[in-house]
C-alpha cells in the first residue's frame, strides 16, 4: 500500500481587479485616516473639529463595512435592518450625552 502519489498543486493567477479595488479602499482609507491627523494636530478643539471627526469615521465605517464586509453587494433589506438600529443608537448616545451633562450644568 503505497501512499505517495504525485499530487500536483497549480495556483490561480492573482485577480489583479479584485487587488486593484482593495488597494483603492486601503487608499482611501490612509487618505482619510490622514486627514484626520492633520485636522488633529492643526486644528483647535472644539465642536467642529469633533464634528468632522465623526462624519469621517462614518465614511470609514461605510467603506469597511461596504467592501470588507461584503454589505455592499447585500440586498437593501438587510442593509436597512443593520443601519436603522445603529441610527438610534447614535441618536441615543447623544441623549444620553446630552442629558447626562444637565446633571452638571454642561452645555452641550
């Protein structure tokens, strides 16, 4: 019983579509991570700058979730049954910020 059999292991050329598209969402990704950085190190702290740091992280998230995640190519349903509930979330953290700083007096 002899159990060495030549096994020929061919590998699949590389899809240079699929490479190319993950190399477009890791660009866009630094480009966006290094806005983030310049805006932190120039620009003073405050309500704007912390604005624009969310709406930024939300375009991350976006295409982390779109590409990496393969929601992008889900039907709609889904996609609404996800992003419905995480909009209330959101909506209750900031009252919950929100009224958590009236307890001290602090404005949000």
């Amino acid at each position: 019983m002899d159990h060495t059999e030549n096994i020929t292991v061919t590998p699949k050329p590389a899809d240079k579509e699929k490479i190319r598209k993950l190399w477009k969402i890791a660009m866009i990704l630094g480009i966006i991570t290094a806005i983030e950085f310049f805006l932190a190190v120039f620009m003073p702290r405050g309500i704007l700058l912390y604005s624009v740091f969310i709406g930024l992280t939300l375009v991350k998230a976006f295409y982390i979730i779109s590409e990496f995640m393969h929601l992008k190519y889900e039907v709609k349903s889904l996609i609404w049954s996800i992003a419905i509930p995480v909009i209330f979330l959101i909506w209750l953290i900031i009252a919950l910020m929100a009224e958590g700083g009236s307890v001290f007096n602090i404005n949000f």
